[in-house]
C-alpha cells in the first residue's frame, strides 16, 4: 500500500512524500538483517491523482533507498506509458 499514501483518498492529508516517509519508517522498526516484502505498481513515475502512484526509474530508487535489493527484477520498471505491473520485490534491512 506505499502507492496511496498522501493522496487524500482516504482522508490523508496530502503530502508528495508521504510513500518515502512510510518506507523509512518501516526500516526504523525492521530489525537489522530483517525482510521487507513489497509490492507496487512499476512502469512510468506518475500519479493517478487521487488513486496510487506508478513507480518508475525515478522514484522507485527514492523508495528504496537504505534497502538492499535480495529479490525481483527491477526490468519490471520497463514498460509503456499507462501500463504498469505490481511486481514483488524483497528487500533486507543492512543495518
């Protein structure tokens, strides 16, 4: 669900940053070595204003940041304009 937050879909203040905010969160209580399964729409940046946004080249990294990629192929980030997948990544908490 790190695609719908701060939209104000569901009665969320709206904040542009709110998905890499719950993300950094999540590392904070995750414990060293520990696993984060995540699921979001990839293919081309954009915001489907008010329902989720679609991660791409540029913020998926932004996403991901402090998080080591275990599993999943980031080439699910290449699709066209308007398509998009949810793939499953796994990622693990170095810390």
């Amino acid at each position: 669900s790190m695609e719908h937050p701060g939209l104000g879909r569901y009665g969320d203040a709206l904040n542009p940053w709110s998905d890499l905010l719950a993300i950094a969160r999540a590392r904070c209580v995750t414990r060293p070595n520990g696993y984060l399964v995540l699921a979001v729409p990839t293919g081309w940046d954009y915001v489907m204003f008010n329902a989720n946004r679609v991660y791409g080249y540029r913020r998926y990294p932004l996403l991901t940041a402090n998080w080591e990629q275990v599993d999943g192929d980031k080439d699910n980030l290449r699709v066209g304009p308007r398509k998009h997948r949810q793939p499953t990544f796994v990622f693990r908490n170095p810390a």
